[in-house]
C-alpha cells in the first residue's frame, strides 16, 4: 500500500473516532469520516490480545491486500480495527465481510 494512502498521525485518528460514525461487523469495526482528497486513506489496528507481532502484521498485510485490490472510490478516511475472531476467517472470508462494510458506508 503506497504511503499516501495511510493514516499514521493520532490527531487524524482521534478525529476520525470521535465523527462517531462506525460500521461494526462480527470481525470488524470501521470508522470512517469524509476527507477532502480524491482518495481513501486508512488506518488498520490489531490489539496485542490477538496474537504475537507475526501475526498481528500478517492480519494486518493481508487487510491491506484486501483494500489494494478492491478500489473502493470515494473520499474517506478508514480505521479498521480487527475484532478476536478474525483470526479464524480465511482470507476470501475476510475480504467478502470488509468490501461489503465498506460498500454499505459509500452508500
């Protein structure tokens, strides 16, 4: 995922959680709020009770994969965070559950 794409400062993360605006499914939690670039930025978070660091980064590469593949177009900042479950799903299983949050907000 290309730099610009991420939200790394904690100011733009705060501000997107207090929008108040969230989709939540059974394996993740999505905040979202409109940004004024021609893109979608995105933030994604995995608590340390989910597992070691390798795993935290492969969930973490494999939502980034997801997100890469399916453009989405719109103009929001995302923060995903990832639920205990989502260790069980497989990666189609993962994908099919984030695209259809994500579609459900651009609507």
């Amino acid at each position: 995922m290309n730099k610009k794409y991420i939200i790394r400062k904690n100011q733009d993360i705060e501000k997107i959680i207090k929008s108040n605006k969230k989709i939540v499914g059974k394996n993740f939690i999505i905040y979202y709020d409109t940004n004024n670039l021609n893109y979608n930025r995105f933030c994604i978070s995995v608590s340390k009770k989910i597992g070691k660091a390798n795993v935290r980064n492969l969930l973490k590469r494999k939502v980034k994969d997801i997100l890469m593949k399916n453009n989405l177009d719109s103009s929001y900042d995302y923060v995903i965070i990832l639920r205990n479950g989502v260790i069980s799903l497989t990666y189609i299983e993962m994908r099919d559950e984030i695209i259809n949050l994500l579609k459900g907000n651009t609507k």
